[in-house]
C-alpha cells in the first residue's frame, strides 16, 4: 500500500480533517515493531487567524513546523506530559494543523491499550516529541489510505478544550466518525423538557 502523498496534505486544514477519518496511522519504532490505528476522530486549526490556532501567536520556535512544508508532524506537550500528533496541511507559510483526537486500533497495540483522546492515543502508538517535524512519508511515521467513511457518518462540532479562543471554541471543526467507540468526547446530549 503507498503512503498519502504530499499533495493529500497541501490543501486547508478543514478539508484534510475530513479526508483524515478512515486512513491508518503508522508508527514504527526502533525495533521494528509497527503500530497501527485508524483515524476517526480530528480537529482543524487553519491558521494565525484562526484563535484556538498555535499559530495564533505567530512564528515561534514551537510554531515553526505548522507553517510548512505540509506533510510534516507536529508534536507537542499539554499539562506538561500528553504528547498531541498533528498532521501539518496546507501551503507553505499558512500555520495551519490537524489534530489527531482518536484512533481505532488496527494493529500491534497492547490488548486494552486506550486510544480515545489525543494523549492516549501517542501513548498507545509511541508517537513523542521525537516525531516532531518528521516527514509523514518516513518509513517510522506515515498514514496509509484506508476505508472511505460515508458523509452521513460524519459529524461535525466544536473542538475541545479551546474555550480561552472566544468565538472561535464554536466553530464546527472538530469531525468524528458518529458509530466509533474510540472517539474521545461524545457531545453533552440535551435534557428533555419537563411538563
């Protein structure tokens, strides 16, 4: 099977979240081993204007590698300890990402392993700071297309976690593959009126 090509990632953000569900993430590790997950959930960052957007805050030494090439990981930490794995999308100098919020697991992971959130999901595939700025063709990190995932399977909604960004926490850029058991937050159902 080929791995995506550059051009799958030289396009906006939001599109490449989209086109994301379905493909399989593939980490190799030093020994060999392969670990593999199918992406079903994501979030799109789409540039410095966008305020929920690392590269909100500019060009920093951080936020270098989201302004391209595309093709490339971006690794980071939250709380100090959770690795984050992004996709870097479109063209050179826009500062746009996708995260990867959950995998369904594939292959070569431990049994119970949890892949249903950002975080858990780097633990399980052994995805660290490591990977930052590697080329998504490399043979230790690279996505494969996998199973097309019908529209009427997709929902959209806000991403999470990004309420500091104002208007920008509500846009509906966060997709999810809507029959997953390995997508990280279902949204808050609303209560039914009382009489």
């Amino acid at each position: 099977m080929t791995v995506l090509p550059l051009s799958f990632y030289a396009r906006p953000a939001l599109v490449v979240a989209r086109e994301l569900l379905g493909t399989l993430l593939v980490v190799r590790d030093a020994t060999g081993l392969r670990r593999v997950g199918r992406i079903v959930e994501t979030e799109a960052y789409i540039g410095e204007h966008d305020l929920a957007c690392h590269a909100a805050k500019g060009l920093t030494p951080r936020t270098e590698v989201m302004f391209g090439p595309p093709g490339r990981a971006y690794m980071y930490l939250i709380y100090g300890m959770h690795h984050c794995f992004n996709v870097v999308t479109d063209a050179p100098g826009v500062g746009a990402a996708v995260l990867v919020r959950a995998v369904e697991p594939v292959e070569g992971l431990e049994a119970g392993a949890r892949t249903d959130g950002p975080g858990k999901l780097c633990k399980a595939l052994g995805l660290t700071l490591t990977h930052n700025r590697m080329d998504l063709a490399s043979p230790g990190l690279h996505l494969l297309p996998g199973v097309d995932i019908a529209e009427a399977r997709v929902e959209r909604g806000p991403r999470i976690g990004v309420d500091y960004a104002g208007a920008w926490a509500q846009e509906p850029f966060r997709l999810w593959v809507r029959d997953s058991q390995h997508v990280s937050k279902r949204p808050a159902t609303r209560a039914r009126n009382r009489p």
